[in-house]
C-alpha cells in the first residue's frame, strides 16, 4: 500500500506540473488562484505531500482544466473520476437534447450543426439538410466529420471559394482545441494533413496577422453562391464531459443574396 501511495503521488506531481506548464502558469500563480501556499503547491508537484481528493479538484479549477483533465488529474492523484460521461442519448441528458434540439430548429432556414471534440457531426438541423442536398456531396462510411469534410480534396474543397484561408484556420483551431494526450486528435490531425493538396507548412502552421475581422465561408454551387458568417456555442456550466465537449455552429447570411436563397432553398426541399 505504501508503494502504490508513493507511486500515486509521483504520478500525480508530473501531471499537475505538466498541466501547469501547458497552461502557462508558475507555482505561485497556481498557489494564488487556489488559496494555498506556493510552498504546499511545490511540495505536491516534488512528491512530498499528497493532495486530498478536494485539493485535486481546487488545482484543476485553478487551472481552468477541461472536465476530461480534471478527471485525469484524480485519477493520477489515485482517485475516482469525479465529473461522469452519458452519452447525448443518455436519460440524463434529455433536458440537454432538447436544449440542442430547439436551438437548431430555431435557426432554420441557416445551417447549424452540433458537433463533439473530434470533429463529428452529432446534430444539424434542416438548413444544414438543404446545404449538404445543393453540394450534392457523395455518401460518408460512418459518421460524418468536419475536418475530413473540409480538407478532403473530393468533399467540400471544391464548391469553397475561399478554402485556402477557412481549411487552414480550422487546421489551426484543431490543433488549440486538442486536449494534451488525445491520441485520437492527433491521428485525425494526422490523417487529414496527408490528403493531397494540403500545404506542407499547416503541419506546423504560424498564425499570421489576422487582415478581415472574421472570415466568410463562401460556397458555389449549382449556380448559388452562398456567403456564412459563423458562430460557436457551448454550455455554459456543463457538469458532464460530453456537453462540455460539444460545439454549436450555427451559419448567418453574409449578404442578402445568401438570406434569400437560403429561404429559397428551404421551400425547394
């Protein structure tokens, strides 16, 4: 038993000092911010005091962690997960279905699409129908997914005008959104930056001066040329990992001609 203690809080002194690094923060910011001493915070991080299952949980607030670190920083400590994940479909969460349900429906006739931390689709409502019946895209083994979607060569590059700038800032927003360890974000990553046409430098992009305020996502397609301003949205006090973890994103029309065919196309469908 004194072992498995000793190798307990080896374990968790290299991930809370991992986590406080990732997250650019000192020993005494970290101690500040959870109302203890530096000296207690260091004597965690060296091993030579183990943190009580509430202390865990004060670090990993301070540390403004994900629900999914929280519970790998427990579990690193020696203790039980302490945040659960049901699936969407789970009893519990209906409330939060409904929630999902009635924010999609609501912005018809605009797409708006749900989608969890690896990037697959989830939810989407009729506007997101409409889209995806003009690109007139080919059918997806498996659950569709946004990043495979948008830098595929066969799959939406072709109907963007502007791919270039939108694929290599979703490129960008991956690779900050992927939590440290996520092995299934990095093959993802991986996967979709060997497609042809992808340029070399997105494997280790540099974030430029930003020209526009925002980007337009701008699709062409059967004689439409639709422009989308776009929107995140999450839960805002989530205490399950799965709603934590989705994104809402929902299209606005960039210009009136988008507006109008966009009330067009939902009577065409």
């Amino acid at each position: 038993m004194a072992g498995a203690a000793a190798v307990a809080r080896t374990a968790f002194g290299g991930a809370l000092k991992q986590a406080r690094g990732l997250h650019g923060m000192s020993q005494l910011t970290l101690a500040l911010e959870a109302g203890v001493s530096a000296r207690h915070v260091s004597f965690i991080e060296s091993g030579r005091s183990q943190p009580s299952r509430p202390m865990v949980l004060r670090l990993a607030e301070a540390l403004e962690l994900p629900l999914r670190e929280s519970n790998m920083l427990l579990n690193a400590a020696g203790y039980a997960a302490h945040y659960r994940e049901r699936g969407l479909e789970d009893a519990d969460l209906a409330p939060a279905r409904r929630i999902l349900e009635m924010m999609l429906e609501r912005h018809d006739p605009y797409p708006a699409l749900v989608f969890n931390r690896h990037w697959d689709l989830v939810m989407a409502n009729m506007g997101a129908a409409n889209l995806t019946r003009l690109l007139d895209l080919p059918l997806l083994d498996g659950p569709a997914n946004l990043l495979r979607l948008m830098l595929h060569p066969d799959l939406l590059k072709p109907y963007i005008e502007d791919w270039q700038a939108v694929a290599r800032d979703l490129v960008l927003r991956a690779r900050r959104e992927a939590e440290p360890g996520d092995e299934t974000a990095q093959r993802l990553l991986d996967e979709v930056l060997a497609y042809p046409g992808i340029p070399e430098d997105w494997r280790n992009p540099v974030l430029g001066p930003a020209i526009e305020p925002f980007l337009t996502v701008t699709f062409n397609a059967a004689g439409r040329r639709l422009s989308w301003v776009t929107t995140l949205t999450t839960f805002g006090t989530p205490q399950d990992i799965t709603l934590q973890e989705l994104r809402i994103e929902s299209f606005y029309p960039a210009d009136e001609a988008t507006q109008k065919a966009a009330e067009e196309m939902a009577e065409e469908f």
